[in-house]
C-alpha cells in the first residue's frame, strides 16, 4: 500500500501512519527521531535479572523467566 515502509532493523513492514516500528521501536527513515528510547527507561526499581537479562518490575522478588532471586531479595533471604 502507498507509504508503508520496511524496517530496517527487523524487516518488518509497517504502515505509512507509524513513525516508529511496533515490533523493534526503530524510527521510520526519515522521521524526527525525538527519543523513540523513552519507552526503554527503566522505572524506579525496575531491575534486570543477572542470570536471563529478562527486565522485570519492582515488585518481582523472582525473575519469572528463570526464578532468580532479586539481588537485594537473594541478601535478606540468605541464612
């Protein structure tokens, strides 16, 4: 259709509407690429599991992916 674009990351093909790719968050060429990473930022205690690289919430005492303790939960439930 008129105006859709290929990624050129993924390869994904998006309409001409997006001005960044749903699947990779790369920007459409050509667009202003204001801060497409905003929606990457972590939020206050948000953490990245040490053994996956999963990101979880501040809430997760566990990373879901691979039961991990949070390092700050793993200290307080050690003996």
């Amino acid at each position: 259709k008129p105006g859709e674009w290929d990624c050129e990351t993924c390869l994904v093909r998006n309409t001409a509407e997006s001005k960044t790719c749903p699947a990779c968050q790369t920007p459409k060429p050509g667009a202003t690429q204001t801060s497409h990473l905003t929606g990457f930022k972590p939020k206050p205690g948000e953490w990245d599991c040490e053994t996956c690289l999963v990101h979880n919430a501040a809430n997760s005492a566990i990373c879901p992916a691979c039961q991990t303790p949070k390092p700050s939960a793993e200290q307080t439930t050690q003996p």
